[in-house]
C-alpha cells in the first residue's frame, strides 16, 4: 500500500467499519452486501474489461451479455430480495446503464400497476424471465415532462376490435427510451386513446415492436439508436415510429380504463395510485445521487492524499495536496454532502415503505406532501451531485480529464438524472405549488403538517425584514439544532416571499398563469430553501441517533460543516432577512476553517467507510491501496491505441505531409 | 429577410425554408445584426475576409465535421491529421502565413478539430528559448514537417509547479553529452499533446545538472521516433496516454526517457548555456518572452474558451424558442419555453457573460501589446500587473466558459444529453481548459498575491505611492470609497457607475480583509508560507472579486466607445446591465456584509434584473445570430440556423452506425433469451 495512505489510514480517529455499519444501516446489512459482492468477484465469469477501451458497440454488447448472465445467477445464487438484487446488480454492472433495465423497472412495473390480471398473465412472467424484452416509450422527440402535449395517437377500430397506432408527426417520434433502439422487442406505449371520434387522453397500450426469431421491426414500426450520447454509451436509446400499426383491443391495459368492445369508453375510478411509481423512482434516485459523489470524493480524496505538489515553505518536501487549504474546502464541504445526502436517502427509502403501507390500506393522505418532496428532494440532490462530481473532478486537476480517474463516466452517466424522471426545474416548481398550497392554507387559518409545519408560524410572526430582535433565537453555530433553525427560518421566510409576490403578480397581472410564470424565479428559491432545510434537519437528527461515540464526533463535525458552509454559500439570505449578523457570518467562515482542519486527518477513513470496492469505483485515481501513478502507466500501456508502436496514419499522412511540403 | 448565404449551407432539404417560431424572433429587428457582426470581428474587413474563409473551408468535403459524434478516438485522430494535413497544403497554396488572420480564422471554422497543434508551440519554443544558430537549424525542418515537434512539460506526478518536476538532463563532458532521463515513475512525460502517435522531437523540459551542480529547469530537444519509420528511438518509451473525456483528435501521450543521449547543442541556449568543458553561464533574463506567454494566454481566451460558451449560448436559445413545452395560460398553444423566466435566467446570463468575455479580452490584448513597446525597451515594471490579469481572466474565464456551456446543455433537457446537440463535446471541450496553461485555483491565487502586495504597499507609504504609480487595473483600491451604495429605484442599478463602484467596493473590502487575515497569523507567529496556506481561502475570494469588477469595468468602457451605434450601444448595454447584477445577486452576502446594500436594495436590484431578463428575450436570437457561427462550424442538430431542430436530429440518428450496423449482441445473447419464449408457444 501507498505509504501516504497507510499513515492517513492508522492516524483516523475512529474506525470506519463502524461507520459502513451506519450506513448499510446494520452490521448484518454489511455482512450480506459483502457476501454477495464476493459472489460476483470470485465468479470467472463475471470479469469484465475495461469499458474505457471499448467502441460503443463493444459496450453494448457486454452490457447485453451481463444482463442475460445476471437472470441466471441471481436464480442460482438465490438473490430475490429487493435490496440484495440491488447490491448484486451495483456489482456485477459495475458503472454499466442495462439496456434491459427498463424492462425491470418500468415495463414490468407498469404491467403490475395497470394490467389487468389476464394481461399479467400473458406477458409477466416471460418478461421476467427475460424472454420477452419490454421497454417503456413515453417521451417524444418534441415533447417530455408535458404529458399532455404528447401527439402519439391510438384509435380504436371497432370492425376490426384493434387500435390503429400512429406518429402523425416527426415531433410525435418516440425518442429516447433505453433499450428501444436494438435490444427491446416490446415496448409500452403511451398514445392518445382515441375511440368513437373522441380523445380521451393518454394510456399505456402494449406494442410487439420486433418479429420474434429474426428480431426485425415489424410491418409499420420504425425504430433504431438515437445515436451517440454524453454518456451510457452501453445503453441504445432509440426512436419509435409507427405507421398505421394494428394491436388488438386486448394490448391496451386496462385495469382502470376501458375500451369495450363496440368502442365504448369507460373512465377509470381514480388516478392517484399511478403516483405511486414515480414517487418510488425519484426517492430512489436520492439514494442514487448519494451513491454517486460518495464515489467520487473517494476518488478525489485518496488521489489527493497521494498527489504532492508545490510546496507551503519553501525548502520542504512537496506537501500532499490535500493539505492545502483550498483543496480542503473544495472537498470537505462535498464529503458533508455526500453523508448528508446518504442519510436523506435512507429516509426516503423507509419513508416510501411506509407510506406505501398506509396507501395498501386505502390512506392516501400523505401522498401529496411526499410527492412534493421527492420532487424537490431528486432536483435538489442531482443539481448538488452534478455540480460537485465535476468539482471532485476539477480538484484531480489533468489527471481527472483521464478516463482512468473514472470521474468522467461517473459524470456524464449521472447528470441525466437532472433531466430524465421530470426536468428538475418543473420538479422544484412541483414543490413550489405545494408550498403556496400550504402557505395559503395556513392562511385561511388551518394548519398544515409534516415538513412544512414551519409555515404555521408565519403569521404571528409577521416578520419584518432588518430587524433582528423579531428573531425568537440567536443561532448557536456550533449547534446542528440551531443552525436546522437557521435553515427552517430562511425557507419561511424565501416561501413568503414567493407567496407574496405570486399575490401581487395575480392581481397585477391579472392571470394566475402568467402571475406563476413571472414568479417562477422565486418560487424555485423557495423550494431549495425547503429541500436545504430538509436536508440539514435530516442531517442532524441522524447525530443523536449513532451509538459509537467516535463515529458519532466525526459525523457531527462533517453535519456542522454542511450546514455552515450552505450559510457562507447563501449568506445573502441569511443577512438579508437578520437571521445572522454580520459577525456571525464572520464567525461562520472562522469556524469553517476549523473544521476543515478537524477533518483532515480523518478524510481518508471517511471515504473508506463507504466501502467500495475497486472494480466499483473503476479508477486508477481512487484505487485502495493508493498506488496511482504505477498503474496509469499500466492502464495505459493497455490501451488499445498502444496495441502497436507506429499508428497507421503515420504512412497515410504524416509521410506525405512531410514529402510534399 | 432571407438568410445570408453563407450560414446555412448543409445541403439538406429543410435549410431552405426557416422554422417560423425562429423565422418570427426575426421579424423585429430592433438593431442591425451585421453591424454588431462586425464590432465583434473587429472591422468589416474582418467579417468579409472571415466569411471568405469559412466558403472556402465549408466547400471542401475533407474538412467536413458531420462525422465526428461517429467516431472513435482511432478515427477522429486519423480524420484531424488528415485535415490537419490539407489545411497546410491548402495554406501553402493560398499564402496564408502561420500567424495569419486567414487561418486563425480557418481553425475557427472547424472549431480546432485538427491533429499537431502542439507542433507550432514547440516552434515557438524554440524561437523564443533557442540561440540564432538554433533557430536557424530547427525552425525551418519545423515549417517544412520534415519533423513534428511537441512540448513536454507535465509529468505523471507533476503538474503546475514547475520546480518539482524529475526528469534529469546530466551534462557528460567526455562525449559533450547531455543523458536525459526519467528517474521515477512519477517522472514519466504526461499529457503532451501530439507525443502519443505523431512527434519526432520532443522539448522536454527538465532539471540540468552538469559538473555536479543542479541549475534547475531548462529545455532539451531530444529526438524520439526514426525519421526513417516513425519507431521509438532507444531508450525510449512513448505511447497514448488512453482514452479521455474528449480531444480525441489529439495524441496525448507518455514518454519514459532512460538514459537518452542527446548533444550538447541541443539544449536552447539564449538564456543559459553550458560549456563543452561543462561550465554553466547564465545569459540574461528570460523576462522578455513572459509577454509572449502572457499574450498567448488571452490569445486562447478569444480564438478558443469564449467561442465555445458563444456557441452553447447559440445552441440553446435557438433550441428554446422551437421547444415548445406547457401552457403559460390553459388557453394559449403550448409555449416556447425561452418564453419561461427560468429558462431566460438559465440562459441570458450566459449570453451577457459571452459578451463580457468578449470585451475583456480584447480590451487586455489591447493592452498587452501597448504595453509591448515598454517591454521592448527594457522596461519590466508593468510585467507583474500583466502577469496578474492574464492568470486572473484565465481562471475566470475558464471556469464561467465550462459552467455556463454545462448549464446550456442542461437547459437543452433530454436533447442536450445527445451528441447530435453538439454540446457534450463544448463542454467537455471547454472543461479541459480550466486545468491546462495553468490550473485555476493556482492562477487565482496568483492573482492575489499581486492584489495583497499592491494593497500592503499602497498601506505601507500613503501619499508617497500616489495612485499614479498604482497599475491601472488595481487603481480603484485607493479611489475613494462610498460605505452605502446610493441606489434607490431600479433605474439606478442600470447605472453602470452605481455597480461597477459595487464591484470595486467588493473586491476592495475583500483584498483588505485577506491582507488583514494574513498580517494577523503573521503577527501571531506565524511564518509568511503558513500564514498564505491558511488565508487562501479569502484570497480565492478576492481574487474573484477583483476579476470580475475588472470584466464589469471593461464592458461599460467598451460601451462608451460604442456612442455612433446607439442601438447596438442599448442592446448591449442591457447584457453589461445583467452581467453585473447578475453576479451581485448571486453573491449577495458579499454586498449586504457591510451594509453596503440594504435587504431593501437588494430587493430592488432583483426588479431591475428581472426586467432585464425580458428585454433581452427579445432580442435572444438576434444576439446569438451575431456571434456569425456557420452551421457547419456549429455542428448541432438543435443550433443550426433554419431552426428545423427534430427533422434533423432525427435525420442524423439514422445515421449513425448503430443503425448501419448489424446487432452482433443480438446473435450472440439476445436471441438464446427470446427463443425460449418461442419454443414454449
């Protein structure tokens, strides 16, 4: 092992297996996860090459073949849990996108959701067993997040008891759905229901899109790759045309809605339940958005503790670069981050099964606040990760523009997330139109509950701004509690704001929609102070919670330093409306600095406690045993590109070039 | 108004009839577009000889970019030495010279896609470091690529700093001899561009030691690959450095030295030579070619980072007025969705932030080469300021480049994501700058050692260092300074002289605090480097403060310079207006710190921006039309000009070889799977 790391390793203050534990939230969680990664690692046939070497099609094609190896072996390893099939695929994908993938997770889903039991009978089991392949096809090249304006259409022909499936238009060309372009031979359809000469909006009608045993599209069908993206290159994104495609009546799903037979419509009884699916993604997703910069700072971390540079006195040995005060506070702030959002996740997560419960038993009434802060909660997270996996990798310096710091692929394969599952602008507006929901109904005089119970102060208080004393707290900044009263105060205060200037907007304007579209600005500043205040409040009353006194110290300096650095990023609002003073903001940068230093001995065993395996992280940066610069030479020495000494453009041009000039 | 020519010209069937939702943001034009065409380029003359140009290069199939998101990196290398190999037949053929305007801009139009760039740094290495007998040996094999050259610097463990690196070049007097050498790992040549496949020579810096002595870091050329079959000479190990985020048509590469011999001649010697008998002689200052590095700096600034967050900005709002996405009220057609005010606060700071960049670095070349003469003479004294605002505007303009191209993309929803948009590729593209010529952090807190030093001696002698002697970047320290900010209605933030004093009030407060914050460590014991470390922080922060009040400065002396155009003057005056309170407000802990603005103020600076953003919605396309991007040099089936985004993205994606190709995975894993559906039916 690197000896830089070996010291940073014996000089941590506490042990970070005791820290893993916390966050598979038990030991015996740990134990399991491990067994099932050891599954993999010790299996030959899960050894996989570099996908940095490879052509997209090469990806594609490894990215298919563990697909169809992972039904086997979760079948023989016994892995049907939804956690262990979650830690088995992380492993044995690797940073591999499935193409099939969205047959598990919509496709599938979907079917469950609105199927009616004959249709799941037809179709489920073959598509779990992966001998159908579905995909979901809902975006369109014109249209995404607006559902409504989506132009697909599918009329009902009673003659013949089929539906005529059409793209009226190049805008109405399915776009981008995974595993569309070569892999899926089904795919759902959303379509315009059309029957006896009335629209009666979208749903979800099953396609067969490919002929089994030649797997070419079928009469009518258009489809292929969108061609080459940012990232999941592995994954073949496609478009769907359709001409004049006939399904029987009996593809369209109908556990809700009807077509009869003759053509008649019948309304489904309630919509709300189909919620349910897009809750469960984007809490996921939280999950996801954690997982992701805990990679990353553990590759910027390590390779900080490894990397000299420069020198602080002169005369002295180039110092590790993570002793710099700049780097500190380039990654500290976003290792607090990383913690903060992996505790946020596993709060969705037992939040979703809960309300999931309660939803199983016909008690929907804490959807809407759910479905509102998951929204703000997957923009919130993904717009904080997307900006700070690239800063992990801006602090690798050149090396991290290498595909060997892995930190590329983790970034173009992760800021999808900020668009795909709902555009995060449209999610935090989502999350806006609860909290005005809210606000106004705490001003008729009812209170509201859960996270935004803080909106019931708001009319005592009657705030004004600049002046302190109206304040009922001094924050303690060496306090998460106080500094979680920080935070709660600036998102009443910025939801106010927005309110008021929706209200003043209406009137002006005198439409409520072109009020929220002039307002929109605000009303998104609201709704990160809401999600940042959720956050932090999350944050610190995960500290109380840990048992292990030294785990527990060093979390509460990293929750310290969330919260303190939020204030120095937004001190505007914290000084605007006199929630800190000026000394305080003085005080809270001292007090940052502190922190970094208290961190600093600890950074490594931080990261080790998330517990990665090598083939996980898939960078030569971010490698355990640190040793860095011996294997980028090896990666690259492996490189295809090196396969031989003279490249053959060498006899095609640069022969030439010399000869003729 | 019909489309000139010359920016659509892909051929397609739908560039001749222009979308009408980007048809009618034409309609009103509420400033002469051509016009501000040519106060960008810099004079008529320009425009017309740029367009000359761009026909030129456009009607040649070989320069032809439509291929490149099909590549791999194999075949983009092979595809930008083949260009690379055109343009200089074409160069020769046409008279156009290395430095000239013709092929600065010809490289413009194919957005740098071409292999060897590095060739010409080591030519102008050796120009600038070399003796006259080396010029006159080297500089014409150079020209004529009898050999190709590249300059390596970094290695595997050492990037910025200069001192550190490892590689040894021992002086052996018995056969006048250097023996260049990579000691460690850690030593091996990293990153040059051009020395994985294609140089002969390299320029390799590294540590002198002749008669015992270490004499620090000079220049070696040392011959790699055989003239003869472009093999590795020996002792020599040289390859790719592997895949990377982008710049595949650039040979990054490796080079282990063991024990290379290289004569003695061929250390450049105009600064420092060594003797045959071994003896080191110091010749002069290199402090004159600092100029040239200074200069070269912003020369990349304005011919490479600003076109791409240009082009992002054209990409992107051209896509946002097609998009259509909701309903504003229930009853209109769904809206455009630059018609949605976060998309306009998305994207118009960006496009104000392009056009601040733009007057920034032509007003510091400006200055550069006013300051040339001075130099010329001898006179070094404005070196340090130079030195301060180039690495400064470098950083700043880096790092907002890659942010803002990054947010376009983003704000291209799902589309941005794809190649086709051309915008993964600014981006990564635009990325890489903000570690290469120096890595940002490192360039800031250059900046403001200069800023703290400036600041201690305006301290230390008050009126004996009058603000004459003050360089003129860093003159408003000593100006006198208001403590409120008089601005009270939102037609006073439009003021250029209220906030760019806010801008001066900012970065002065913070140059004071961090030089404070340093003096107190110090006074407290601790060492001045300690002491540094310890206060970066604040320094970055001044540092920034400081660059952009300089940006905000430049932009309103370039408007006023603008006063026989006044509608140009207006428009671009709005993008100046935003730029500056764009970066107020989202830095308003700074300015309500110290009471300079009040809650109340800030609130009022929010109207005014507000506003802002919806008279320059109005004149988005008009804007972006200006910047005079060929569709060709755009490359985006979202950006091109005739607005037909979704015919040709999905005209493209048939394209690609995805769909060209066969499914060899489908043979191999999926048809096992599917088949076993079939045989139980």
């Amino acid at each position: 092992m690197n000896q830089d790391l070996r010291k940073e390793r014996a000089a941590a203050s506490f042990n970070p297996e005791l820290l893993t534990h916390v966050l598979d939230g038990s030991p015996e969680n740990t134990r399991r996860r491990r067994e099932i990664e050891n599954l993999i690692l010790k299996d030959p046939d899960f050894q996989h090459e570099d996908l940095n070497f490879l052509t997209r099609s090469q990806r594609y094609e490894v990215a298919v073949r563990k697909s169809a190896t992972t039904v086997e072996k979760m079948r023989k390893f016994g892995i049907a849990d939804p956690d262990e099939i979650m830690w088995f695929k992380k492993l044995h994908l690797v940073n591999f996108v499935e193409p099939v993938g969205l047959n598990y997770s919509m496709f599938i889903p979907t079917l469950l959701n609105q199927g009616t039991t004959a249709q799941q009978e037809k179709w489920l089991l073959s598509s779990q067993r992966l001998e159908i392949i579905g995909t979901y096809a809902q975006t369109e090249l014109g249209h995404g997040t607006h559902l409504r304006g989506l132009e697909t259409t599918a009329t009902y022909d009673p003659e013949t008891q089929e539906f005529i499936l059409n793209s009226p238009t190049v805008t109405s060309i399915k776009w981008w759905p995974g595993g569309l372009g070569k892999t899926s031979n089904y795919a759902i359809v959303l379509a315009q229901l059309i029957t006896q000469g009335k629209c009666y909006g979208l749903h979800a009608f099953i396609v067969p899109i490919r002929e089994l045993g030649t797997h070419k599209p079928l009469p009518g069908i258009t489809v292929g790759d969108i061609g080459p993206k940012f990232g999941y290159d592995e994954m073949d994104n496609g478009y769907l045309k359709m001409d004049n495609y006939r399904i029987p009546r009996e593809n369209m799903l109908m556990k809700y809605a009807q077509v009869k037979p003759d053509g008649t419509y019948v309304k489904p009884v309630s919509n709300k339940l189909t919620y349910g699916t897009m809750v469960f993604i984007r809490s996921f997703l939280v999950g996801e958005a954690a997982r992701c910069l805990s990679k990353a700072c553990t590759i910027a971390i390590r390779y900080s503790a490894v990397r000299h540079q420069s020198e602080i006195k002169p005369g002295e040995p180039e110092p590790q670069i993570l002793d710099y005060q700049t780097q500190q506070y380039k990654l500290f702030p976003l290792l607090a981050t990383a913690y903060a959002f992996q505790f946020v996740g596993a709060y969705m997560k037992e939040t979703y099964h809960r309300i999931n419960k309660d939803i199983g038993q016909g008690d929907l009434s804490e959807l809407p606040e759910l479905h509102a802060l998951t929204a703000g909660l997957k923009a919130f997270t993904s717009w904080t990760v997307n900006a700070a996996i690239e800063a992990c990798r801006m602090a690798c310096g050149g090396h991290g523009y290498s595909h060997c710091s892995g930190l590329p692929n983790i970034y173009v394969n992760f800021t999808p997330t900020c668009t795909f599952e709902g555009e995060n602008t449209v999610m935090m507006l989502q999350t806006a139109r609860f909290l005005m929901k809210s606000y106004d109904q705490v001003h008729s005089g009812k209170l509201v509950c859960g996270m935004v119970s803080y909106l019931n102060d708001l009319p005592s208080q009657r705030i004004q701004p600049q002046q302190v004393a109206v304040w009922p707290t001094v924050v303690d900044i060496n306090s998460p509690d106080s500094l979680t009263e920080a935070y709660r105060l600036r998102a009443a205060r910025l939801v106010e704001i927005a309110a008021k200037n929706l209200q003043a907007e209406v009137i002006h304007r005198k439409s409520k929609e072109v009020a929220w579209n002039l307002t929109s600005i605000d009303l998104v500043r609201a709704s990160e102070a809401h999600c940042h205040y959720v956050v932090v409040k999350l944050f610190s009353e995960k500290i109380p919670q840990i048992q292990e006194k030294s785990v527990q110290a060093v979390l509460r300096n990293l929750c310290l330093l969330y919260s303190l650095y939020g204030i120095c990023q937004k001190a505007g609002d914290f000084l605007q409306w006199g929630i800190m003073t000026e000394s305080q903001v003085t005080q809270v940068n001292e007090r940052i600095k502190e922190l970094l230093t208290a961190i600093r001995p600890d950074a490594v065993a931080l990261v080790d406690a998330f517990d990665f395996q090598d083939v996980t992280l898939g960078s030569v940066l971010g490698r355990y045993d640190g040793n860095v610069y011996e294997n980028m030479f090896e990666w690259a020495k492996k490189s295809p590109l090196n396969k031989t000494e003279v490249h053959e453009s060498y006899h095609k041009h640069l022969k030439s070039l010399q000869s003729k000039l | 108004m019909g489309s000139p020519v010359h920016r659509v010209s892909l051929g397609d069937t739908w560039s001749k009839q222009v979308h009408p939702d980007i048809q009618s943001e034409r309609h009103m034009q509420s400033f002469d577009v051509e016009q501000l065409t040519k106060i960008l380029d810099g004079g008529a003359q320009n425009t017309a000889l740029r367009r000359k140009v761009e026909s030129i290069i456009h009607s040649d199939p070989v320069f032809s970019l439509k291929d490149n998101y099909f590549m791999t990196q194999n075949e983009h290398y092979e595809a930008a030495l083949k260009k690379k190999f055109h343009i200089q037949m074409l160069a020769q053929r046409l008279g156009w010279s290395e430095d000239s305007r013709e092929l600065g801009y010809a490289y413009r139009s194919l957005s740098g896609d071409l292999a060897l760039g590095v060739h010409n740094i080591f030519l102008k290495s050796i120009r600038s470091l070399g003796s006259e007998e080396q010029i006159a040996k080297w500089a014409p094999l150079c020209n004529k690529f009898q050999i190709i050259g590249t300059y390596a610097q970094t290695e595997l463990g050492h990037g910025t700093y200069l001192q550190g690196l490892e590689t040894e070049a021992t002086y052996d007097a018995a056969t006048q001899e250097f023996v260049v050498h990579s000691p460690t790992t850690t030593a091996i040549k990293w990153w040059p561009g051009g020395l994985g496949w294609s140089a002969t020579h390299a320029l390799v810096q590294a540590q002198l030691i002749c008669s015992g002595a270490r004499q620090g870091m000079h220049a070696f050329i040392v011959p790699i690959r055989s003239l003869q079959d472009h093999s590795a000479l020996p002792g020599i190990t040289v390859g790719d450095i592997g895949p990377k985020m982008e710049f595949d048509h650039m040979d990054n590469g490796f080079l282990q030295l063991d024990h290379v011999r290289i004569p003695r001649e061929n250390m450049l010697s105009r600064f420092a030579q060594v003797l045959p008998d071994g003896t080191y002689i110091k010749l002069g200052t290199a402090k004159a070619n600092y100029l040239t590095m200074v200069v070269t700096r912003v020369d990349i600034l304005l011919g490479e980072v600003i076109p791409m967050l240009e082009k992002a900005c054209v990409i992107a709002i051209r896509y946002s007025v097609v998009r259509r996405q909701f309903r504003i009220r229930p009853s209109d057609p769904e809206a455009k969705i630059l018609d949605y005010q976060t998309q306009q606060q998305k994207l118009l700071p960006q496009l104000a932030t392009a056009y601040a960049f733009h007057f920034l670095a032509s007003s510091l070349l400006e200055f550069f080469h006013r300051s040339y003469s001075s130099i010329l003479d001898k006179d070094f004294s404005l070196l340090p300021e130079l030195h301060a605002l180039s690495a400064g505007a470098k950083a700043m303009v880096t790092d907002f480049c890659a942010q803002g191209a990054e947010l376009c993309r983003r704000a291209c929803g799902g589309h941005g994501y794809s190649k086709l948009s051309g915008l993964p590729s600014l981006v990564t593209r635009v990325a890489a700058s903000c570690t290469y010529e120096g890595e940002n952090t490192v360039l800031y807190l250059q900046t403001a050692r200069f800023l703290v030093k400036i600041y201690l001696q305006a301290q230390e002698s008050p009126g004996s260092t009058s603000q004459r002697s003050l360089p003129q970047s860093v003159a408003y320290l000593t100006a006198p300074d208001q403590t409120r900010c008089p601005a009270q209605r939102a037609a006073d933030f439009l003021h250029p002289e209220h906030y760019t004093m806010a801008w001066a009030h900012v970065a002065t407060r913070l140059i004071k605090d961090s030089a404070h914050h340093l003096q107190t460590l110090m006074k407290s014991g601790a060492d001045w480097h300690e002491a540094w470390n310890q206060t970066t922080v604040i320094h970055l922060q001044a540092a920034k403060a400081h660059c952009y009040y300089v940006t905000v400065k430049t932009f309103t002396e370039a408007l006023e310079k603008l006063e026989s155009e006044p509608a140009i003057q207006q428009v671009l005056k709005r993008l100046c207006d935003l730029y500056a309170l764009h970066g107020i407000l989202t830095n308003t802990g700074d300015f309500l710190y110290d009471g300079f603005l009040s809650g109340a103020q800030i609130d009022v600076a929010r109207t005014a921006y507000l506003d802002l953003l919806i008279l320059i919605r109005k004149d988005a396309i008009l804007l972006t039309d200006a910047f005079d991007f060929t569709d060709q040099c755009l490359n985006s089936a979202l950006g091109c000009y005739d607005g037909n985004v979704y015919e040709r993205l999905f005209h493209w994606a048939q394209k690609a070889p995805t769909n060209t190709q066969g499914n060899p995975a489908y043979e191999k894993y999926l048809r096992p799977l599917l088949q076993r559906w079939r045989s139980r039916l």
